[in-house]
C-alpha cells in the first residue's frame, strides 16, 4: 500500500541571499505541508547546506537546487550543486573559526548522507515523523 509523497524544489544562484532564501522556501513548504514542529532545525539545517552549496560545491555561473519531500512520516531536504568534491563532517576545535556547520546538521537531523554524482553531490538530511506534528491529523498537505 503506496503512501502519498509530496515533494517541492527550487533552483537558487550562487549568492549570499540564495542561504536565506532556501531557508524561506523551507519554512514556506513546511508551512503549506502543516508541519509546525521541528521547523527550525529544518531550516536551520538548509541554510547551512545552501550555504555549504553556495561557499564549496556552485561553480561560478551555476545554481543548487533545494528540493523537500514528505513521505511516510519522514521530511528528506536535499541540496543539490555541480561543484567537485564530498564535504566530510569534521568535529571542530573549541578555538576553530569554522567548520562547525556539517556537524550541526548531523547531530540536529535523524539522517544525514552525501551522494557523490558523476557530476557533483547531493547532500541529504531526514526527520523522522515521530517526533513531529502535522497541523492536520491526515497528514501534510490534507483536510
């Protein structure tokens, strides 16, 4: 018995406001799905991939695509670039300047992977259902 998946993407360019923007796009697809809990560690987790996608994985003149599903119980965001190279999550010093992104997010999301493409990477968080609510008991997207 198939369940209903439902699934939003954009493209942004590789600029400072794209990271603000692919965390509006978060919040306004969380929005529209009824989805109230956990909404910051959403966002906050797509801001710092935008940001990643934007700083490490965009060449000049590309985009990244930010795209989020809901199926089954479980929010998957993924953001896309055509950049070179897999980010790897490092566990930074008290003193370090940067680096901490990559770790927040994988310690704020139940799930958390990079898929290497013949032509850049996806990276990937998950949050489970279960330690969400829905504005409708249905589910996202219904009532």
């Amino acid at each position: 018995m198939g369940g209903v998946t439902l699934c939003r993407q954009q493209r942004f360019p590789r600029t400072r406001s794209s990271v603000r923007a692919a965390r509006q796009f978060a919040g306004d697809t969380l929005g529209q799905w009824g989805i109230v809990d956990r909404g910051d560690d959403i966002r906050f987790c797509t801001s710092e991939l935008a940001a990643n996608a934007v700083l490490h994985g965009v060449p000049h003149g590309r985009e990244f695509c930010v795209r989020l599903l809901w199926e089954e119980g479980v929010v998957r965001v993924e953001v896309r670039d055509s950049g070179p190279g897999v980010p790897a999550v490092g566990r930074p010093g008290v003193d370090a300047l940067a680096g901490r992104g990559l770790w927040l997010v994988s310690e704020l999301a139940d799930d958390f992977g990079v898929i290497d493409h013949l032509v850049g990477k996806t990276v990937w968080v998950r949050f489970k259902e279960s330690t969400m609510r829905h504005g409708a008991r249905q589910g996202p997207g219904r009532g």
